[in-house]
C-alpha cells in the first residue's frame, strides 16, 4: 500500500517535496504518470535481470538461452525507454541513471550484434557486451536503490557503484579463458578465422553451425571410392550414375578402345 510523506529530496531537491513510498521504497514523486512509468520499469527491470541469469547459466545455443536472451534483450530495451522518460522528468537528479542506462543497453546491443553479423571473434564479443550490460543495469539499480535495501544500506554510497564490477569484470575474465565453452559452437577454417555459415536467432545465438568449407566452398564434394583389388585405383562415385568426370575407357582384347574420330583416322591413314 502506497504511502505519501513530505520529505527533503536527498540528492538536492527542494525542501517539503512530496514523495511516495511504497514497499519501504520511497519514490521522489506523487505524479500518477511518473508513477505509472515507474511500475512499468519496475516490472522491465524484472523481466530482464531474471531472463538474464537464466540465459547466462544455461547452456549456450539455441533453446532456453536463445529463448531467454531474447526477452532480456527486449526487456532491457523497455528498462531504457522508461528509464529515460524518468530521466528527462528529473534530470537533475536521474541524469546519472539516464548514463548508465545508455550503456547498459548499448552494450547488450553491440553483444547482440556482434553475433548476428558474425563479427571476428564474435563469441567474446557476444559474451562481453552482454556480461557488461548486466553489470550496468545492476550498476543503475543499486546507485539508486542500495540505500534502502538491508545490509546494502550500511554501506558508503561510493560501493554502489563498485560491488557490481567488482564481481561481474572477474566472471566475465573467466568465461574468456582461452577455451572458453562457448567458442566450442563455432569450428576454425584452415585460416584460423571462425566459421561464417549457421543462422543466428533473435537473441544473436547460433542455429545449425555448418562446417567452414560448406559456406566457402558451395559445391558439392565427388565421393570417391575404391575400383576393384587395386588399393590406388578410384573412381568417383559419381561417375557410376552418368555424372561426374568421363568413365574410363573399357578394355578390348588387353588394349584400349579409341573414340570413334580416332578410329575414322587410323583406318584413312591405312588406307594410304
């Protein structure tokens, strides 16, 4: 149940500015509209911190990841919009949430895009730019709420804006070891370059990885296979069925029978 309450804003505002309380969290407003966004961000911010650890600790490719990576992209899409609406109705005092909003979500895209387009050494890039979208949007979250959270709120302002990276930067290290799970999705060409055949989804997750050679080279491989008890004698197997190179020539009489213009002119040149 809502409660209003008349108290100072903390971050400057002026003195006897109304406020809203709800669930022990005070919001700096009694505005329905600015509290009606506020709902609709609570509900986003939601959405996409719980898709997001499902997707992270799932197994990478298409199913519950792809599926979760996509609502927690969209819902952090929706954490942006609303964030920036309550930005620009208090800039002075949300400008900083309005930042970190901005590279939460450029970082989710620029993960999401890197896999999409298959960028050089897109896994980590996929892996980065979403880890560091999550560390913002936790980031946003307790720069703006942590002094009304138990435990949190015994702590110095400054660690908010620390303790998400402090433990987001190393897990994202450790998933970039140099054999990290997810690379396992995408096999090396000759060239050492990562594969660009397969689909990715939605959520920028990789759908049916085919092998390098089959996007780069399109032609069907000729099967060959082994003719007669002569182990270096093959035959393409493709011949057998009228396609394929020209089958051999078969043997008369221990010598090879010529094409019909060749025989046209051994017999001319016998008859000279």
């Amino acid at each position: 149940m809502a409660q209003f309450a008349a108290s100072p804003n903390e971050r400057g505002g002026m003195a006897g500015e109304t406020t809203t309380i709800i669930l022990g969290t005070p919001i700096p407003s009694t505005n329905p509209v600015f509290l009606a966004i506020v709902g609709v961000h609570v509900l986003f911010g939601l959405a996409a911190v719980t898709a997001g650890a499902v997707a992270m600790l799932s197994v990478k490719g298409r199913g519950r990841h792809s599926n979760c990576g996509t609502i927690y992209f969209w819902s952090l899409f929706g954490v942006f919009l609303t964030m920036s609406a309550l930005s620009f109705i208090r800039w002075a005092q949300n400008y900083h949430l309005f930042i970190l909003g901005a590279l939460s979500f450029a970082s989710a895209y620029l993960g999401r895009t890197a896999a999409r387009r298959r960028w050089h050494q897109w896994p980590r890039l996929h892996l980065t730019g979403m880890g560091a979208s999550y560390i913002f949007t936790l980031t946003a979250f307790y720069v703006d709420n942590g002094k009304n959270l138990p435990l949190w709120k015994e702590l110095p302002q400054i660690a908010f804006w620390f303790i998400p990276s402090a433990i987001g930067v190393p897990l994202i290290l450790y998933a970039l070891r140099p054999a990290p799970d997810i690379l396992a999705l995408v096999p090396r060409s000759r060239h050492g370059n990562d594969s660009r055949s397969g689909r990715v989804d939605g959520a920028g997750s990789v759908v049916g990885i085919t092998r390098p050679g089959a996007a780069r080279h399109p032609r069907r491989r000729v099967a060959r296979r082994r003719v007669g008890n002569d182990p270096g004698e093959v035959q393409d197997a493709a011949a057998q069925s009228g396609q394929g190179r020209q089958r051999a020539p078969p043997q008369v009489d221990g010598d090879v029978r010529r094409p019909r213009h060749q025989a046209l002119r051994v017999r001319l040149q016998n008859a000279e």
